[in-house]
C-alpha cells in the first residue's frame, strides 16, 4: 500500500488519513447543521466526548508523539510538608492564618494550572492550606496528581481562594456546598482574555468579596465592572521537574532550529492563533532551508474536529511542519519547552501567558504579539514583541464576543523576527539570558507568595478594614 508523507512530519498510510479526514469532514458537516447540532447539545456530555473521540481516532493517532522507553519515566509526587514554617521573608505563623483553597486540582488545563502554581508558591512557603478538588466534570484530561497527597474535604480556614470562574461558579458552590464558604471571606481567583467582561459573569461578583487576577489586562477588565477589592499578583513561577526526554523522544531533529507553538483547543483555537504563526514560519523560511523546524504541541483536539481538520491542513504543504496533538504530563512539557530553541505566540488575546513565561524562565527567546496580559513580563529588552492591529472579534471565535475586541499581529514582522533568531548570531541567546533573568525576579514563586500571604494576613488580622495593594510590587 502507497505511503507519502503526511503533514506533521511522519510517514502515514494514505488511506487512513484520507479516511481520518473524511470522518473530521463529516463530524464538521453534522456541526454545521443547526437541527442536528441542537439535538447533539441535549446529548450527556461524555457521549459527546465518546463521539468525538470515534470521529477523530484515525487523525488522533498519527498526531501523537513517538514513544521511547524514556517516556515511562516520571517523577515522585511532592513529599508532605509541615504547614507550621517560617516563609523566606521570616513571616511568622499562628494558629489563625491558613487558607481553603478550591480548584480543580488534578484538571490538565490553565485554571487547573494556575491554582497548583500559586499552591506550590504557599506550600514552600510553609503556610497553612486545606486543599479541597472540584469534581465537575469538563471536557479536559483529570490525570494531574502532583497535589493528591494535600487533597481532603476538609476546610478549616476563614479564608477561602476559589479558582473556578463566573461561568462554573453556581455548579461548583453546588459540588461544594454553600454553607463551607458562608462563614468565611471569599478571593475568587478570575482569568479572562478580552477587555469586556461578559454581563452574564456579574451576578457572580455578589457571591465573593475579593477579585484576584493574575495580570493588569485581566484587572483593567474587571475595575470597570465592579469597586470591589482587586489584587494582582502574577502566576509564580519554581523549578519544574523535567522529564529528562530529548528530542529525539520528541521526535525532533536534532541539527534544526526548533521554534515551539503550544495551545488547547478548548482554549479556542482563534484566540491561540497558531495559523499565524504556521504562516509566518514559512514566510520566513523558505522549503529549500532544511535547518529549521516548527512544532505545533496542541491537545484536545478530538474534542474540536473541524478546528482540528482546519489545523492539519494549514501545516500539510510544509514537512518541517510538526503538528502533534495530546495531553502530556507537565514534566513532558517542561522538557518539550527545554528541547525547543524559541517560543512562538502570535495570539490575538492573553489574560496571562503562561506558556510564554515558563518559556522565557529557561532562557528561551520569545516572539509574541505585543497586547493584552503577557506584556506584564515582557518587554524589548527580553523578547520579539510583535506588533499588532486591534479588530473585532467575530461571531464564533470566542465566547461573548459581542462588542468585543483583540489583536490581530502583523504577520510578516513576525516571520522577520523568527528569521533573524535564526541567521543573526548571538541574538538569540542574548535575549533568551536577559528572559531568564526577567522572569526570575518579576515572577519568583518565594516573592510572590509571601506577598499572597502578607494579603491574607491582612484579612486574618483587619477583616479588609485595609485597602488592598493593587500589585504585588506595592506590598
């Protein structure tokens, strides 16, 4: 049977990806078709996933990564630390301070995230936690146990940090019950990627008494909705456990320039933009350059099969092109990002960027649009900043889009940028070391977490009798 190359850089049998495609064309055909489609949304939601997975297995399969024995290593869960520590600032700690924190704790997805990053930061910090895992059940992978052995149902604290948006807000109170959190004072921990905050949110802010965001974008956003107390911090950001694959075990060729584009589907793949980044790489190299490479690492695309067909065929008229397509634990990704010899982001919103600045922690340059939360931690000095045009956001694109806003960057500044990381010596590494120093002082997990905890000593102490610090660095 006739072999040809297929898109992301592997050898396929031509059938199965014709058949692979026909399935994701048909799946996007059914989508399309308002009747079918309004009789599919009544369907439960692991049906819906079972059916996406069927659709797309053929395609799904050849857009994994290749497996080594080096694959089946992982590392141990973080030992128990006692909660009666000194943090490195010398604050100490009494019987009344201590925090609940609610989140979805083993979710492979950026909230999830989120919550066991600034977790850890206090965790390290020796500061009292009870750690309550939502159980909602999404559309994401739940396989993350790095915080299994701090999870109970017990929440002993007057102070409650909620990482659960406004959308999920009334389920997850459902799941954990109102009466844990009526005694006590509430943070909702809040992401968002657009200026607007949507109306259908608001209603939640009578629930909480304390907004924390991780950025200014994400604060400017919500000052315009609400006067309630609002704190800044940014995500912290510790050593990582690397798995220690190489890119060989990625798949990678081991002489080419490796530039690194990671996304989730579920994360809408027009915000994430990876088609511009797909362009701009063969803008700037043309076929004939054989020592580059680009690696688009998204998950969850089964879940997406239109956006997913949509993805594969962008990168199917370039071999350099490497698309693949799972969820991989978080030491796998620290070691893809190790592996990687720049990061691309041309997206056209941000509440944070959490890719970027994990990234940029390892001295990896990055070239990214130059709005929304990621320009928190980078500047000229520390990146490729791209330029960009504010345009509307279309129907469909995102959620509550209405009225709504983001960047579109300019394409052919961000090729010119990718080529000169390549042919321009020492650029490279030049902006890759001050990145690493940038982000180890703006978003150290010690300082900031000591900052989180000098805030929550203030509401112990002052039940909010005490304006709160608009940023970390005012504390």
């Amino acid at each position: 049977m006739r072999e040809t190359p297929a898109c992301f850089g592997v050898v396929v049998n031509r059938s199965a990806s014709e058949r692979g495609s026909a399935l994701l064309g048909l799946a996007a055909w059914i989508r399309r078709q308002g009747w079918l489609r309004r009789i599919y949304q009544h369907f439960p939601q692991s049906l819906r996933n079972r059916v996406s997975l069927v659709l797309a297995a053929p395609a799904r399969k050849r857009v994994r990564f290749p497996r080594t024995p080096a694959w089946d290593w992982a590392p141990s869960k973080p030992v128990t630390r006692p909660t009666n520590l000194r943090s490195s600032s010398g604050l100490a700690f009494d019987g009344s301070a201590g925090v609940n924190i609610f989140a979805y704790f083993r979710g492979q997805f950026g909230l999830g995230e989120s919550a066991r990053l600034y977790t850890r930061a206090l965790i390290d910090a020796g500061y009292p936690v009870a750690l309550f895992d939502i159980g909602l059940q999404l559309p994401h992978g739940f396989d993350d146990g790095s915080l299994d052995d701090y999870l109970s149902s017990e929440t002993p604290y007057d102070i409650h940090l909620l990482f659960v948006n406004p959308d999920y807000l009334e389920d997850s109170l459902h799941e954990i019950g109102r009466a844990k959190l009526a005694r006590g004072y509430v943070i909702a921990c809040w992401f968002w990627e657009l200026e607007i905050i949507p109306p259908e949110w608001l209603p939640a802010l009578d629930i909480v008494d304390e907004i924390m965001v991780s950025s200014s974008f994400v604060e400017a956003a919500f000052r315009r909705v609400t006067d309630k107390p609002i704190l800044r911090i940014p995500l912290p950001l510790g050593d990582e456990p690397d798995s220690g694959l190489s890119r060989t075990d990625f798949g990678l060729r081991s002489n080419a320039f490796i530039f690194l584009v990671t996304f989730d589907f579920n994360s809408w793949l027009d915000r994430k933009n990876p088609f511009a980044a797909i362009e701009a790489f063969m803008r700037a190299f043309p076929l004939e350059r054989d020592d580059v490479q680009l690696l688009v690492k998204s998950s969850n695309g089964y879940r997406h099969p239109e956006p997913f067909l949509r993805l594969l065929n962008a990168a199917s008229n370039d071999s350099r092109i490497v698309v693949r397509d799972e969820v991989i634990g978080r030491h796998h990704i620290q070691a893809m990002q190790r592996c990687a010899d720049a990061y691309v982001s041309l997206h056209r919103a941000e509440g944070f960027g959490l890719g970027l600045a994990e990234s940029m922690r390892l001295g990896k340059p990055v070239v990214a649009t130059a709005w929304s939360g990621n320009v928190d931690f980078m500047d000229e000095r520390n990146s490729l900043l791209v330029d960009y045009e504010l345009v509307p956001v279309e129907t469909g694109q995102y959620s509550h889009s209405q009225g709504q806003r983001w960047a579109e960057a300019n394409i052919e500044q961000a090729a010119t940028c990718m080529r000169r990381l390549v042919d321009e010596p020492g650029l490279a590494e030049r902006i890759g070391n001050q990145a690493r120093k940038d982000i180890h002082e703006k978003l150290s997990a010690r300082a900031i977490a000591d900052c989180l905890i000098g805030r929550l000593r203030l509401i112990h102490g002052d039940r909010i009798t005490i304006e709160p610090p608009t940023s970390f660095l005012d504390m």
